[in-house]
C-alpha cells in the first residue's frame, strides 16, 4: 500500500492519522520529492475520475492561472504529468485499486 501526498497537506495528515490509528501498514511517497511518471497518473484515471485527479481548488492551479485556458480532458492529463502539486491529494494505492482524496467512510468501506 502506497500513499502519495505531501507532509504539509491537511488532507494527507487525516490519511496519515486514520492509516496509523488502524494500524495498517503503508508507504509514503512525496510527491514533490518524487513525482509519479506519467503511465501511473494514467493508470490512476483508469480508476478514478479526471476532474477528481485534477485539482482544480489548489494553489499550483491558481499560481499557473489554469482557469483562463479553459483546458481540455487531454491538456488536464498533461498537466498532471507535467506538474504533480496538481494532483488532488492523497492518492492511496492498494491491492490493484486507487482511491483518491481522503474521505474517511470511504476509506472504512475499502480498507476496513
């Protein structure tokens, strides 16, 4: 089981926090310090929804002014493969599946 995300995110600190206290077992992987290739992002899509892999509220989005290009799905999978802040944090891997975001109910029906 991996956990992509970043230390400072409030979202991956719940996900740490929820992994730790069920005692499951897990790896950390920083996505600032190693970003995923492109054939895993898209590997995740074929899971997970574009416009939930897509962060579209974050910091990087906004800096990079992404609203105003009204991007397309394909220039959105571009993106994150260009720039992993865009990634909708955490992403968790486990067992062949991929979960994105932290929502603890979900995470009790997966993982649980």
């Amino acid at each position: 089981m991996t956990l992509y995300g970043i230390k400072t995110c409030d979202s991956v600190r719940k996900a740490v926090k929820y992994l730790k206290s069920s005692n499951i077992e897990y790896t950390f992987s920083d996505l600032r310090d190693t970003p995923p290739e492109c054939s895993q992002i898209k590997s995740w899509l074929e899971q997970v929804e574009l416009n939930k892999l897509f962060n579209s509220r974050g910091t990087t989005y906004r800096k990079l002014e992404l609203k105003k290009m009204n991007l397309t799905d394909e220039q959105k999978v571009e993106w994150l493969c260009k720039d992993s802040m865009l990634i909708k944090r955490p992403v968790l891997e486990f067992n062949g599946k991929t979960i994105c975001g932290f929502d603890e109910k979900i995470w009790d029906e997966e993982l649980v």
